[in-house]
C-alpha cells in the first residue's frame, strides 16, 4: 500500500524525536506508546490524506459498568472541555472509557511535522492530566461518589508535576 504524502510526513514527526511507532497495515494509522508523568499514554495517529488532516486520540485504560462513575466521569470531561482551546475530551458511556482527541486540517497535503509533533504532545499532556483525577474517581466509594466535588478536584495543585527551577543563567 502507497503511503500519502501526508502520512509520510506522521512518520517523519516520529522519526524526528526518537519516538517508537507502528504502522498499521493496510491503514493511514500509526500507534504508539509515552510515559508520561503519571500514566502511560497510548495514542494513534490516524491520516486522512484527502482531508488534509491529522488526527491523534489516546484512550485511557480504565473502564466501569458503574453508573455513578459514569456520571463523575461525565461530569469532569464537560469541566475539562470548558477549558480546552486545542482538542477535547470524550467518554464512551457504554464502558465509561476516557477519549482524548485533537484533529488538525493542513492547507498543504504533506502538512507539517512541527504542528504533527505538538498534536501528539497535546495530547499526551491532556490524558497525562487527567490519569490522576480520573483515578480518584474510580477509586472512590459509592457513596463519596456522590458528593465529590468535580470543580474542587480540577483546581488541585498538589496533582501537579513539578516544574524544574530555573538556574538563573
């Protein structure tokens, strides 16, 4: 299968940084794996060459059959989206699975490797911030469910990473 120009340039984004990725075959479709720092992200990137487009989604591993999770869930990716300018977040109800995805549209067929690469950050930073809030939800009793606070936990500092300092040089 010919590659189009565009998913020629997906792979060059790759190949720029190190990154490891497969190809999926028969597909416009690369897949790979990040550690992020507080969860692994894994992501495709997935090329639309007649749109001109890129798009990259990461899904998060956890699933529930809960209800109430379902709903926390659901409340904490609508509080999230408010907040996004680039991408954004879904859920599948059925599983109560976490989606991110960010799509871009080039004006050039072979697009850009540099916007390719800052998608594909976009979105490991994105699941990457909400691993540890997604987290606290799923292991929450039912019954603390029902009254955690969803704006409280978006404002919590201490989930954070730590920046390095500046050396003042």
């Amino acid at each position: 299968m010919n590659s189009s120009k565009l998913l020629l340039t997906a792979r060059s984004a790759f190949d720029a940084k190190g990154w490891a990725y497969t190809r999926i075959p028969e597909r416009e479709v690369l897949r790979s794996g990040f550690e992020g720092h507080h969860t692994r992200v894994d992501l495709h990137v997935q090329v639309f060459a007649d749109l001109r487009a890129v798009s990259v989604v990461a899904e998060s591993a956890r699933t529930t059959d809960s209800p109430v999770i379902r709903e926390r869930l659901a409340e904490l990716v609508l509080r999230v989206n408010q907040t996004l300018t680039i991408g954004n977040f879904e859920m599948d109800w059925d599983t109560g699975r976490l989606i991110f995805r960010v799509t871009n549209l080039f004006s050039k067929p072979e697009g850009d490797v540099e916007i390719i690469q800052g998608l594909i950050h976009n979105t490991i930073g994105e699941m990457d911030r909400m691993a540890p809030l997604e987290a606290i939800i799923h292991r929450s009793e039912i019954e603390e469910l029902t009254s955690l606070d969803i704006a409280g936990l978006l404002a919590r500092e201490d989930l954070l990473p730590e920046l390095p300092v500046p050396d003042g040089g």
